[in-house]
C-alpha cells in the first residue's frame, strides 16, 4: 500500500513553481479554492492538502499547446 503525501498550500504553490515554472501565490490558491477554477484538494480539519498528482493534472491543463508563434494562436471569436 502506498502512501500519499498531502503538500499543505504553500507546499503547493512551491512545487507548481519548481515543478512547472507556474507562480501561483498561496493567496491566489485560497482566492480558487473559494471561485473554483485550482486544483484538486482536500480537507483536513481547516487545512487544505493538495496531491501531487492532483497538482500535475492541474498544471498540464493550465499549459496551452506547444507553438513556433503567436500567428499559431487560435484566434478568439469577436
């Protein structure tokens, strides 16, 4: 059986920053956590606890597809 290790908020906005180059401050997590849009969590008591795994999934989907220029940016709808 494995053990998985919850990463308390500022764990977690220290990882996407080493692990993904994402900035996301502990504010900006609270701010989602509450409007909807962050990752995955959990709660334990008052503390929120973030996955790894539920950060990765996060991230990859916050990161847009791989470009050569911004000509190969969809262009939005007005």
């Amino acid at each position: 059986m494995s053990t998985v290790k919850y990463l308390s908020r500022k764990a977690a906005s220290e990882y996407l920053l080493v692990t993904w180059g994402l900035r996301r401050s502990v504010g900006y997590l609270a701010k989602l956590a509450v409007t909807g849009g962050g990752p995955a969590f959990r709660k334990a008591n008052r503390d929120p606890l973030y996955t790894t795994e539920d950060l990765d999934d996060w991230a990859s989907d916050m990161i847009g597809p791989r470009i050569r220029s911004t000509s190969d940016l969809p262009q939005s709808a007005a």
